[in-house]
C-alpha cells in the first residue's frame, strides 16, 4: 500500500470513528474506488487523470521511482507474475 494512502486512510478512519462512535465496522473496497490524480511533469505541462484504485497504486509507485520494471511492478504491488 503506498504511503499516501496508509496516512489518507488513517485519516478518515479516526474522522469517521470520532463522528459514528456506534460499534460500526469500516471495510475498504479498493475494486469499486477511483481517484483523481494530477500531475505535473514539468513547469507548463500538467495532466489529470481520472483511474481505479488499482491503477492508482501502481502510478503512485512512479513518485519514488522515475523508472521501474513490469517485474518490480508486480513485487510492490504483490501481484503473481
């Protein structure tokens, strides 16, 4: 799990916890999320991109790595090659 979303989730889970102290449970579906995710690759040329959770972890993995393998890819996120 990448950082920024270990600090976001905690977050929300001490916000939400504070707000709906009644015994609920909060479960995490990262299959039906999406994100926004802006980017910046130089001083004028910005994107925006509009992905799945999934594919969020896996752009997110570039902030630490300019380059990375499928095979790299594929340890971080724990996926079977």
């Amino acid at each position: 799990m990448p950082r920024e979303m270990v600090s976001s989730m905690s977050c929300f889970a001490q916000f939400y916890f504070n707000k709906f102290n009644n015994g609920k449970q909060l479960n995490w579906k990262f299959s039906l999320g999406t994100a926004d995710l802006k980017s910046k690759l130089n001083s004028q040329t910005r994107y925006e991109f509009q992905v799945s959770t999934y594919q969020m972890f896996i752009l997110l993995l570039f902030n630490q790595n300019p380059e990375i393998t499928y095979q790299q890819i594929c340890q971080l996120t724990q996926i079977p090659i």
